[in-house]
C-alpha cells in the first residue's frame, strides 16, 4: 500500500477520490502519493491532482470524470455533459506535461549550485469513468502510454507496468536518497524548514505523513451517477474492536478525529506538532487552532516558532487560568499547610497520613472525581493502582478531600488541581458560558496530562470539526502517568510512531537508554496498546561523538571547578553559553550551581524545567542525590533518562563521594567513559 500525503478537500470529484484510492492500494509501500501539492512557477502556483514518487522517477496525473467523450484531437476534447450539451477541453495529457515541466524546473531551481539534477519524470491522464472503446480514441489522439482507465489503476500489476512504460527505458535507474528528498522538499514544502538552532531541518517520511495527515478521513461513496459528485464526509472511526471506554470516551471517539504520536526522547515529536499546526493553518486559514503544553519553557519555546501564524500557544495551567478570569494567583503549597493546620483536629489526618492524603487528593483531582460514589466504585490502574482502600478508608478520604475544596473556596483561594477542577466542573455543568471553540487543539508532552486534564480541553473543541493532535513519550513520564484508556482516549488504529532518536548522537542516546531498557514499568507502559515498539538506534543513520563523560569527585567544590574548567573548553570549541545547560536533580541546588558558575549565561534548572527541549552541551551535576528510593526506582530513572537526552552532542555527569552502583554498571559496559 502506498504512502499517501496530504488529502482531497471535501468538494473533490469522484473521479479523483477514486484513482487516490486505487494509487493507495494498488502501489508498493515504497512509493509515494502526494494530493493536489503546490507547484510555483513565476507568479502563479499550479495544483496538479497527483504527484507520484517512485523509486525510479516522479509522474504528474491529471484526473477528469468526464462520462462521455464525443471526440478526441491532438490538442482538445469534446465532452457532452449529462443534460446533452457540448462543450470543448483541453487535452489532459498536455496539462499533465505541463505541470510536469514546471515541476522539473522548480527542482532544478531548488538544486542551485549542484546543477540541474537528472530525475527521470513523466505524466499521465486518468480518465477512470470511460469506457475501454473510448480509451482506445483518447490513446490514439494522445499517446498510447499517457492515458489509464480505472482497470489499469485496479490491478497492481498492469499498474506497474504502465507506470514504467512511461519513461524511456534508457532513463530507468534507482533514485538515491538525496534525488528523492530533493524531490520531497520540492513537492511538499513541510518538509524543509528553518530552526533558530539547528538551522535546516528535513522530515523523515513518517513524520512528513503524520503532518500531512486529513485531520478526517473522508470514505468514498459507491460509484454515483454521472450527474451526481457530491460526496459526504465523515468522522474518523477506528477499524478495530473499540476498546471499553467510560461515557467521556465514548463521547470523544464519537465526535472528535484523534491522532496521537508516540515516539522516543528526541524523535522529533515537537518538531512534528510545530509543522502540523503550521499545516493545518495553511489548510485551514478559517480555522482556530491552539498548542498547549505543561511546561512553561516548552511553551515559550513553542510560541517563539509559531509567531505569526494566528496560532495560540497556551500551558495547559495558563490556559485555565485566563478562562478563570485571571483570579488569584495558584499556590501549590495551600493543600500541605492546610493538612498540616487540620492534623491536630482531624484524627483521620494522622491516621492516614499527610504525604497520603495529598498524593491522593492530587490523584482525585487529575482523574476529575467530584462524587463520592464515583470515587467508592472506581477501579484504580496506572498511578493509582498501588492505593488500595477499603471503602470506610475511601469515605475519610473523600471527607477531607470535600473539606479542603470548601477551605479554598471560602478563602477565595486557588491551587493548581483546584484551578484545573473548578473549570472542567464548570464547562460541565454549564455554568462557565461562552468558551472558546478551536477546530483543532494539539498538545505536546501529553504523558504529562491528567485525565481530567484532557476531559478539559474537549469541551473547547468544535463539536463538528474539532481535531485532536496529542504527542507523548511513556518513557518520559515524569510527573504522572495515566493510561491512554483511564484519560477517556481510544488511540488504537490512532497511533504514529517516531522510532529514530534523530537529536542526539548514537553514543548520547545508547547510554541513556539503558536506564529505562529493562525496567518492566517502563515497557509496559510501551506495549499498553498492543507490542513493544524498540527505538531505532541506528549507528549508521544517527550522528556520533564521544561517549558521555562520568566524572567522580572528592567533594563538590572540585565538581563545580570541573564545570566551570568544561564550559570554558565547550566556548573554545564555538559553543555559546545558550547552547549549554546544567541540570540539576533537586531545586535546592539550583541557586549554589548559580552561584559556583556566576560567570556562565546559560540555563541553570533543574531537570524538569527542561523537558521536551534540548541543548548542544548537558552537565548533570550532583549524581551522588540521584535515586533516593534506590535504583530501581522508575520513576528516578525516567528523570535521569531525560535529562540525559537533552544532549545533542555532549553529555557531562559528575557528583562527589558515592554515586549509585547504576552509574558505574553503565561505564563498565562501555556506555560512560569515566575518569
């Protein structure tokens, strides 16, 4: 089956719906299928229906649904319409070379200095509602190669063979990579873009079909009759069994078209969600479209590559709170001062505990549990699945949990699970009126989200059009961790993968793999929707530097001299202090690192705040506090395995006294290079 992208606009002939579908089936996975992909030539831009890149060559088709053809010459046709009229049109052949020659010079332009490439190319006309006797009068008048019928386009073997029939066979040789990413850049300008960073950046093929992807598929109808060529859309539904979902997924597999994309640490997720939503805008210049994000840096980042394209970039938190009306500013640290204000006068505090009760009021909050028979008869998975409860302890739970929400409101007081809360109880409920409706939503780094999160942001989406764009990485999970099932999404048949770790250099990426590779967790979480998907670690596709460097040291003042000592060889080496980072495990440290490198202008954080970006230069200092729970933690190694790949090409991790035994298994099979 072969690769199709972009997509038919809803008023496209039958003619054209079915010689797409019959391309897609009939055509090796190999080849390529572009829709109606825009060709420059001086002041105008052409659309040809197709273009087709095969491993030998690229073809231009020109579809026509004429029904009944009256005459054929060298340079016209005679068609009669359904109510018996005549009238005259061009030969389709000749629109087809045309745009295939505008094409050849847009490639050769594209080329430049590397001189007019030799890219066999050729074109052809469909003409799939004639009959075979009126096929034979078109080939005659034509060309006998330049003209297929819907029997040529049915069987995938008389398809082959016209395909190559067209080109002389002198000219017939493999394409190389580089002809057929040219060809790509030049057919569907996504490819290619610009980052302020890395400068230009060319999609792969899986992540060019994830961008160009309809955010609806659109079914053909059975073949109409020759005065009738509207053709209904409708709503993307999965081709599996569904999954059980709870009534708030089922509503959203109903409504809204959903893609996710799963991919590993620096596959180029947000690269791809950065074009989608430059795609879709160009698509769809009607539409409203907004980014959302967790993180604030990602957000910031985000907003700076979508300047100027009409798009609203939001943290997710940012989002509620202008929603809200701007209220008081959020406090994370209302929910501990007040169990630790109640404690004394709530037994069922001590009994149960602080760090409980706030894991579990934060726990009801992202799952959106309002009613305490709702929380009495949920069954727990994911990050809850270790609280068991007996339903007198769940009733206490929920007593305090009731009490709090109440302390908040009487205070006029806000948290960030409150924040989220109140709003999604008021788009349910009816009582927040008038919310923004977006025709597309597409939201980064969604491992991070809550269900009740997601449950949020539908209710934003137009209920007619409304398209759901979600990227996540299980392996990053960082701060919860819900299933796909628990967050009201049915993603099987929904799914992409990005497999190639593209950001960082082959050595960079095995040695932070590792951390994750073998912890059960983790890879559960890879296969929830049905087998593991490996990362393609490649040493022959990805790029290659040294190793990363461990370093041990007696006390943490030689840890901060070799810092300092490193950055200034990376500033020898052309690197700016922006393209470095330090990253540390915990905030506390933040302001000594800070103070040890007063002379360094790059970020200093901690591991968190740089998730979902990257840098050329990564130090993680202080390795001696990583894992505090011990090594098998998953969650510790999570973190570590992100702030690992934040790495383009260098990777730098010390700590002083006793690191974990993890750190040194990893040098002792080659993956650090210690000294």
């Amino acid at each position: 089956m072969a690769e199709v992208i972009g997509y038919l606009r809803e008023d496209a002939t039958y003619g054209e719906k079915e010689t797409l579908k019959w391309l897609r089936n009939s055509l090796p996975k190999e080849y390529i299928v572009f829709v109606e992909p825009p060709i420059r030539k001086k002041r105008e831009i052409r659309y040809p229906d197709f273009i087709l890149l095969t491993n030998y060559g690229y073809v231009v088709f020109e579809v026509k649904d004429w029904v009944s053809l009256v005459k054929a010459t060298a340079h016209e046709a005679v068609i009669r319409a359904s109510d018996g009229k005549e009238r005259y049109e061009r030969n389709p052949v000749t629109q087809a070379r045309e745009y295939a020659l505008a094409l050849h010079q847009c490639i050769s332009e594209t080329a430049g200095a590397a001189g007019s490439p030799n890219i066999p190319y050729s074109w052809v006309a469909v003409l799939i509602n004639l009959p075979a006797s009126t096929l034979l009068r078109c080939r005659q008048a034509w060309g006998e190669d330049f003209i297929l019928g819907r029997e040529d386009l049915k069987n995938p073997d008389i398809l082959l063979n016209r395909l190559k029939n067209l080109f002389p066979a002198e000219r017939l040789r493999p394409l190389t990579r580089e002809e057929i990413d040219l060809v790509r850049r030049v057919v569907d300008p996504v490819v290619e873009f610009e980052t302020p960073d890395r400068g230009t950046i060319i999609l792969d093929e899986q992540q060019e079909r994830i961008v160009t992807e309809a955010p609806r598929e659109v079914p053909t109808r059975p073949r109409p009759e020759p005065t009738e060529r509207a053709v209904q859309t409708s709503f993307l539904t999965p081709t599996e069994p569904a999954e059980e979902l709870p009534a708030e997924g089922r509503r959203l597999s109903q409504n809204f078209a959903i893609r996710l994309v799963r991919g590993y640490a620096g596959s180029g997720k947000t690269l791809v969600l950065i074009q989608r939503a430059r795609y879709l805008r160009a698509m769809h210049p009607d539409w409203k479209i907004a980014v959302l994000t967790f993180n604030k840096p990602l957000q910031e980042r985000l907003q700076s590559e979508l300047r100027g394209q009409q798009i609203d970039v939001y943290t997710f938190h940012s989002l509620c709170y202008r929603l809200l009306g701007y209220p008081s500013e959020p406090k994370d640290e209302w929910l501990e001062k007040w169990l630790e204000a109640q404690r004394t006068q709530n037994p069922a505090i001590l009994k149960l505990g602080e760090g409980f009760l706030r894991t579990e009021i934060n726990w009801l909050r992202d799952m959106g549990i309002t009613r305490l028979e709702d929380y009495l008869s949920i069954e727990r998975h994911g990050v809850g699945a270790t609280q068991r409860l007996l339903q007198d302890q769940r009733r206490e739970v929920f007593e305090i949990y009731r009490a709090y929400r109440a302390y908040l409101r009487q205070q006029g007081q806000l948290d960030f699970g409150e924040m989220a809360l109140q709003l999604l109880e008021g788009l349910e409920n009816g009582s927040f009126n008038d919310p923004p409706r977006y025709h597309a939503l597409l939201v980064d780094e969604a491992q991070d989200w809550a269900p009740a999160w997601v449950r949020l942001i539908t209710h934003l989406l137009d209920p007619e059009e409304g398209s759901l764009f979600l990227t996540d990485d299980p392996s990053q999970s960082i701060y919860r961790y819900f299933s796909w099932k628990e967050k009201g999404i049915h993603v099987v048949g929904r799914t992409r993968w990005l497999r190639i770790p593209y950001r960082n250099t082959w050595e960079i990426y095995q040695a932070a793999y590792q951390l994750i590779a073998d912890v059960p967790e983790i890879q559960q979480q890879l296969t929830e929707q049905g087998e593991a998907v490996l990362p393609e670690v490649s040493a022959a596709q990805m790029r290659h530097g040294p190793r990363p460097l461990l370093r041990q040291f007696s006390n943490s003042r030689a840890e901060m001299d070799f810092l300092r000592e490193q950055i200034e060889v990376l500033r020898h080496e052309g690197l700016r202090d922006e393209q470095i980072a330090v990253l540390v495990r915990n905030r506390h440290d933040v302001d000594p690192v800070r103070k040890a490198l007063r002379n360094f202008n790059g970020l200093v954080d901690t591991l968190h705040r740089l998730k979902g970006l990257e840098m050329e230069a990564v130090f993680i200092p202080y390795l001696d506090k990583t894992f505090p729970k011990g090594e098998d933690d998953p969650a510790e190694r999570r973190l570590i395995y992100m702030g690992m790949t934040r790495a383009r090409t260098r990777l730098y991790l010390s700590g002083s006294g006793r690191l974990p035994r993890i750190y040194e298994r990893l040098s002792q099979a080659g993956w650090l290079e210690a000294i």
